[in-house]
C-alpha cells in the first residue's frame, strides 16, 4: 500500500467552500469507511486543508478523490505527495500495516 499527503488549495471564496464542505465531508465519509483515509482537516488559517491516505496506487487515490464535490464543483486544487511512513506511533500500526482497526 503507498500513503499519501494530499494538501488541498481553495481557488473559490471561502463563501463557496462553505456551501459546499457538508458535501465535502459527506464524500470523505466514503474514504473512511473504506480505510483509505487515516485524518482530514482545514488548515489554519482556512486556505485549504490537508488529508493523509492510502492506496494501491497514487492512480487510484487521484482517481477516488475526482470524485469529492470540491474538485467536481471547481473549488479546490489538490496536490498528492507519496510518502514512505517508516516511523510512526505504535498506536497506528495497524492502520499502516493495512489492517481494519485502529486502537
């Protein structure tokens, strides 16, 4: 499994983000249930926001997140950087180590 950092640029007002990050956060919804996403959250101050996730492939997760309501709607750029995670707390060893629960 490859991880990534994907740091997300608003390029809309934050009038149109916040029409639109209900939505947003419903589809992030999909990636947690599906364990590709370990954390999401805005940045401060409020210019985008950043997810840390994983996949197969960094095809696969460019491809999940065409999908998010930001992308399709035009409101965000969003940038992916592959990371190798060699060290990491023990309480997220499982999530790194692909298993289905996390402590």
């Amino acid at each position: 499994m490859k991880h990534f950092l994907i740091d997300i640029t608003y390029i809309k007002n934050l009038d149109v983000v916040e029409q639109h990050t209900a939505a947003h956060r419903e589809f992030l919804a999909v990636g947690y249930d599906r364990n590709m996403i370990l954390f999401s959250g805005p940045k401060v101050p409020r210019t985008g926001g950043l997810i840390i996730a994983r996949a197969g492939s960094e095809a696969e997760v460019r491809n999940f997140f065409q999908g998010d309501p930001f992308v399709t709607e035009g409101i965000a750029e969003y940038r992916f950087t592959e990371f190798n995670p060699v060290k990491r707390r023990a309480e997220l060893e499982d999530w790194f180590a692909c298993k289905h629960s996390i402590p």
